[in-house]
C-alpha cells in the first residue's frame, strides 16, 4: 500500500458513523479509498447506508489531517499496517464482514501455516481455572498452535503467558492504540511477547481509551481464530460476547464446564447448556473435534522406544493400560485416582514417545 492510499484508508477508518462494513462498500464501491473521497456526494448517497449524516462527515478537511499525524505515528514507531485487501492480512478476518480495514501490527507475528486459537476468560480466574487453561496450552504444544488473547488480567495473560512457556507464538489484541499499554502490569510481558508474536489493533494513537473499546477488541480476537475457548465466566462478561461473535462467525466455541454453585462457572455453562460451545473436559478435545492431525504441522513420526524412561504419573496410566486394553480417558482419570485434565496432557505424551495411540469416541490403548 502506498503512503498515498494509506493516508486515505486511515481516513476513511476514522470518519464518524463510518464503521467497517460501511467502509468496505465504499472501497468496493468506489475502487480504493482515495477514490472515495474523490467521488461525488449523490453517487455515494446511493450506496445503503450511506446517508446525509456520513456524507458530511466524510467530507471534512479534518480527516486527512488526523490522518497525517496517524502516519507519522506510524512510522516513527515502525508499525506494520495490515490493509484487509493485503495477502498478509489474517486470512480468517478476511472472512468477518465487519473485520477493520486496517490493523496495527507490532512484534514478529508469522501466521502461515499454524492452527490459532483464542483463550478468553474471567479477569478473576480462579486456581482451577488457570490449572486447566496452562495444561490447555501444554496439551496443544505438538500441534504448535498460534495462542490469541487480549492481554488482560486473569485468564488472557495466563493464556499469554503459558504459551510464552512453551515457546508457542502468541498474539495480544488490544483495546488502545499501539501508543500504549493496558494494564501497566502487563507492561513486563511486551518484549517476549513482540519476540514471539506481537500485538494487534485497530485503534489509532489518538482514540480515546474506554470501556467500549474492548467489545470492538472482542471481535479481532474471536475473528482471528477458528475456535475460541473459555475457561472460565460468570453469568456476564466480555468473553461471552467473544463466544457470541465466534459463533456468529461460524466458528467452534468451546466452553470448559464447572460446579453449578461456582459463580465463574455459570458463563461456561450456560454456553454449554444452549449449545453455543462444545463442552472442553479435556485439552485434548480441541484437536480431536477441529480435526487436527499431528502431521498436518509437520511434526516428525515417532517410533515406538525399546526403552521409554517414564516419571510416576506415566507409569501409571502405562501399567494401567497395560493391563486393561483399551480404555476410555475419563476411566481411566477414575481409576488411576488422577484429574483428567492431567491423564490427556499425559497421554499425548506418551503418543509421542509411542507407547499409546487414540482412538474414536476417547478411547486409548497400548500400542
């Protein structure tokens, strides 16, 4: 993208009333965003949803000007601009009808080739619950996923910072401009973060921050992903509205479930309960119902030990099964006496090392 164009489009993103469905019709209309403020006001009006009020505030001298300084913003912080027509814009929020035109990139994302999934939550995750998304993103580490959140408190820096743990790539979406951190505390996190991943935004550096800004973060979050996952939620939170615009998308929500007395439950579980989410008892539900498959990530083939070191825990799910045959995940988390969520993560460890193999409907045994 030209400076040119660039200078338009920011233009255009930042008129009043002008939201992104609006300014796509323009630039489909039109050809490009400098062509639409060449155009004349009566063939724009017959655009729907181009009215009066648009057209005057299209057309104010002010916008190019707010502009300008956006670009020199830009450029003197070596911002990566991602236009929605761009090949190297997320190839899923192309897809979202009211994905930005523009986002604001900075750090080292690389989004080829790599499943991506978000982890969204209560900012007051409990100790389950941040147990359960760590081991999450433990149990994905094989198939080398792309973890998104909104680097807030409780489960999004948790998602953060476990992916941080494993060396898995990890994106934070934003709520301010690129100018900025919120919360402070997080500020810590930026440079691991920017070496491994980055951040995105569609807000300027002149936006004024509020609390509306993170409904409108929520849906790069959820469009940027193929599934979104929720840990945690009371009855109301912005990761239920993660959840809804998922679904609007027509992409896979999960939801991990609780105690009908856990106020941090009840969220999940009313997703659950209208089917709006898959129910997530396990980390290993993610990739048997998206389908993924250990070699589609060119992961290498793993041939079956003569001599396995295993620690205690794998000891005891391999004489376990050894004795049983084949047994379903959710048996044998009951009979070795161990949380479920710690038998899967187990599990797909010693698929790795070769020892065991999945079957249909969770079953698993020796190999």
């Amino acid at each position: 993208m030209t400076e040119t164009e660039l200078l338009y489009t920011l233009a255009l993103q930042h008129v009043p009333n002008i939201g992104d469905i609006t300014a796509k019709k323009l630039i489909g209309h039109c050809g490009s965003a400098q062509a639409v403020f060449k155009e004349k006001k009566h063939k724009l009006s017959a655009i729907d949803g181009v009215g009066r009020v648009i057209l005057d505030e299209l057309f104010k001298t002010q916008n190019l000007k707010e502009a300008e300084q956006e670009i020199k913003f830009i450029q003197e912080h070596n911002i990566e601009v991602l236009f929605f027509k761009d090949d190297h814009y997320p190839e899923k929020l192309k897809h979202c009808i009211d994905g930005p035109i523009l986002l604001f990139q900075s750090g080292n994302i690389n989004l080829s080739a790599q499943p991506i999934v978000s982890i969204v939550g209560t900012r007051k995750i409990t100790t389950n619950g941040m147990a359960f998304c760590e081991s999450l993103v433990e149990a994905l580490v094989p198939y080398n996923p792309i973890i998104v959140s909104g680097f807030a408190y409780g489960t999004d820096i948790t998602a953060h910072k476990a992916a941080l743990k494993h060396n898995l790539q990890t994106i934070g979406c934003l709520a301010h401009g690129l100018h900025t951190i919120y919360p402070k505390a997080h500020k810590r996190y930026m440079v691991d973060i920017e070496k491994n991943g980055g951040f995105l935004t569609d807000f300027w550096s002149s936006d004024t921050f509020n609390r509306n800004n993170f409904l409108k973060r929520n849906r790069v979050i959820a469009g940027l992903s193929e599934a979104t996952i929720v840990i945690e939620s009371a009855v109301k939170g912005g990761s239920l509205v993660t959840a809804d615009i998922a679904n609007s998308y027509n992409r896979d929500v999960f939801a991990v479930p609780g105690r009908t007395t856990d106020s941090q439950s009840v969220g999940c579980n009313n997703l659950i309960k209208h089917q709006k989410a898959h129910m997530l008892s396990t980390p290993l539900d993610v990739p048997y119902i998206l389908n993924w498959q250990l070699e589609d990530y060119k992961k290498p083939a793993v041939q079956k030990q003569l001599f396995v070191e295993l620690d205690a825990t794998e000891k005891i799910i391999y004489n376990y099964l050894k004795e049983n045959n084949q047994q379903l995940l959710d048996v044998i988390a009951i009979n070795c006496q161990l949380p479920t969520f710690k038998v899967a993560s187990v599990l797909l460890a010693m698929e790795l090392k070769g020892l065991v193999r999945p079957l249909p409907g969770k079953l698993f045994e020796m190999i």
